[in-house]
C-alpha cells in the first residue's frame, strides 16, 4: 500500500497551494483535509501553535507546518532518492542558483502574500465567511493592493523574459509559489494579464502541467471562476 501523507489546507491558500503542486510534482501521495483559517479552531492550534496553514503530517513521522519547513523537509527528503519520483527537483542548480531560488520563494510567499494576496483574500473571501461578517470589502484596501499587484507583475514578467523559468533555466519551487499566488488572484479575476504577456506566457505553461489539475477543479461557494481559470490556453 502506498504511503498517505495528510495535508491540511485552504483551498484558496497560497501557501497551501504551492505544496500540493510540490508534492504533486513529485508524485508523493496526499490526502487533503480543508480548514478555514479565518476560524482559528483549536484542533489547527493544537497541529500549528501558529494557526497558519498548509500543516503536512506525514504517514508514520512527523507533522511539518508552513510551506518553508515542509518544502526543506521534502527537499532533503528527495536527495540521492532514484526511481519512484520523476518531478523536477525543488532546488536545482548550484549553492548560488539554490540561493536565488529561496530569495524569489521568500519574495512571493512574504512580500506578495503581505503587499497583495493575503489583504485580497481577506477582503474578497474570509470577510464573507466570518460569523462576525464586517461588511462589504474595502474599496481603498483593493485599489492599493491592485496597484501593488501591477508592480509585482511586472517583475514576474521581467523574471520571464529574461530566464527560461522564475529563477533561472529550471523549473523550482519559485516557480511552484508564484504561480499558486497567481492562482489564488487569477480565481478571483484580479490578474491583469493582458498587460504582462511574459508573464502569461509562463503561467500558461506551468498551468498546463498535470500537477496543476486539482488547483484549476477548486471552487469556493459564493465566488464563480472566470471563464479562462481552467482554460490552458486563457
């Protein structure tokens, strides 16, 4: 029987996202179990003092939390492995390569998630679900974070252009966040892609890959996908 690891998660997560198209990529079993971070519950306390998701336990070891200390956890995980996994590695490339590598997952998971996903989430979707719900969004909030989202696009597409992948000629796991940022804002309509072309180009690519299938059949109840969410080709 193969191994069943279990992933706690947000469907419209970011960072949850990134290790399910992780663990996808390299073919590793999960199962997933949907919580609402919003809620705070004890039983996600008790796994995570923080209360932040993705939470990874993992069949017969450990319960990892936070996509930094699974995504180096898997990563040592797969080294000198042969066989079973055929994904792309996490981290290719030389100590220098790997470096940039982490700066461009710290700068998609830290300083996009701050400046633009998790204040978009907060207004468009949590706000909705909450028992104390405050109201419509934020109007300021969302036009700040929509201009803030034009200049993170326009360093993705900078990124694109100039490299065959985010961080260099390899697909890595600065890839895998970026685009489950981009995801999350694209499922709710946000991602102005007619204006940055190398980036679209490259997140038509890695949403083709077949570890992205699951991300594009998520739906949320109350908000619709546009049209293009599933289409490969936009």
């Amino acid at each position: 029987m193969p191994v069943m690891h279990t992933l706690t998660h947000f469907r419209l997560c970011p960072h949850s996202r990134s290790i399910r198209l992780l663990l996808a990529e390299l073919e590793i079993g999960f199962a997933l179990v949907e919580e609402r971070p919003w809620e705070y519950r004890p039983e996600l306390l008790a796994m995570n003092p923080a209360g932040e998701l993705p939470v990874l336990a993992l069949e017969g070891g450990p319960t990892l939390c936070g996509a930094y200390a699974i995504s180096e956890f898997v990563s040592e995980e797969m080294k000198g492995k042969q066989g079973g996994t055929h994904g792309a590695p996490l981290f290719p490339g030389s100590r220098v390569e790997r470096a940039e590598v982490r700066r461009l997952v710290d700068w998609f998971h830290g300083k996009l998630n701050r400046e633009v996903t998790r204040e978009i989430l907060e207004e468009r979707v949590y706000r909705a679900y909450r028992s104390d719900n405050p109201g419509a969004p934020d109007t300021t909030i969302l036009r700040a974070v929509r201009a803030n989202l034009r200049y993170h696009m326009s360093y993705i597409s900078y990124l694109a252009y100039d490299r065959g992948w985010i961080a260099g000629d390899d697909m890595s796991f600065a890839d895998l966040a970026a685009a489950a940022h981009l995801s999350c804002l694209d499922y709710l309509d946000e991602v102005p892609w007619d204006d940055f072309e190398p980036a679209r180009d490259w997140f038509a690519r890695i949403k083709s890959r077949p570890s992205f299938r699951q991300l594009l059949s998520d739906r949320i109840s109350g908000i619709s996908a546009p049209e293009h969410y599933a289409d490969l080709d936009f």
